[in-house]
C-alpha cells in the first residue's frame, strides 16, 4: 500500500499562483508515475496533471496547460503541482494519486484509468 499527503492549499488572488506537493510512504521502495485530479463544487473530478516514473514524460489537461507545472523528486518522494497565473475556474479540491502501473502510468492517469492510490486532497480557492 501506499499512503498520499498533499499540502500547499489555500486561498489566492486571480492571477496569483500556488505550490501543491505529495508525499508519498508506505511502499516506495519503487517509484509511482503519479499525478493530480481536481473536484470543483458540483463538478465531476477531473484530471490535471501526471507525471512518470522517472520524471521524463508530463501530461497536462488543456485547462491548465502553460500555467500548471507538475515535476518530483524521487530521493524524496515527492510530486510538486506548480501552478501560476490561477483563474476562478481553478478553484477545487486538489487529489494527488498514483497508480501501480509500471509502463505508460502517467498516460494511463491522462486517460482516466489506473487510479490505485489516493491522497484526501487539498483545498485551493482562487478569488476574483
């Protein structure tokens, strides 16, 4: 099993940014391609951002493209969610996950599919 704790919510200003990261514990004596869903007040969760297992391959969602940057440290464990120039629309409550996938995992998370692992997530509130 693996265990996910996100930080870095809070409350911003339009056009400011935020620092989301992800520790992750438990069974990481390997590395998870992993990445960040969003659920807005009645909306359906969404995906964001996925990462590989190695950090070599990204994916984002068109919304957040050229604004959002998702990068890890693996001596650490950890997944960072980069956001800048935050819109209203962003605001949600921000999941980190992960999947056991070993090939194509951070394309699998892109697609919706291999979500093994959750965190409880992290409120982001961006104001007009």
């Amino acid at each position: 099993q693996v265990q996910l704790a996100e930080s870095g919510g809070g409350l911003v200003q339009a056009g400011g940014s935020l620092r989301l990261s992800c520790i992750a514990s438990g069974r990481t004596e390997r590395s998870y391609s992993m990445g960040w869903f969003r659920q807005a007040p009645g909306k359906e969760r969404e995906f964001v951002g996925s990462i590989s297992r190695v950090g070599g391959v990204t994916y984002y969602a068109d919304s957040v493209k050229g604004r959002f940057t998702i990068s890890r440290d693996n001596f650490k464990d950890l997944v960072n969610l980069q956001m800048n120039n935050l819109k209203p629309e962003d605001t949600a409550i921000y999941y980190c996950v992960a999947t056991d996938a070993l090939t194509q995992g951070a394309l699998k998370l892109a697609r919706g599919s291999d979500m093994d692992y959750w965190g409880k997530g992290t409120l982001v509130t961006v104001s007009p």
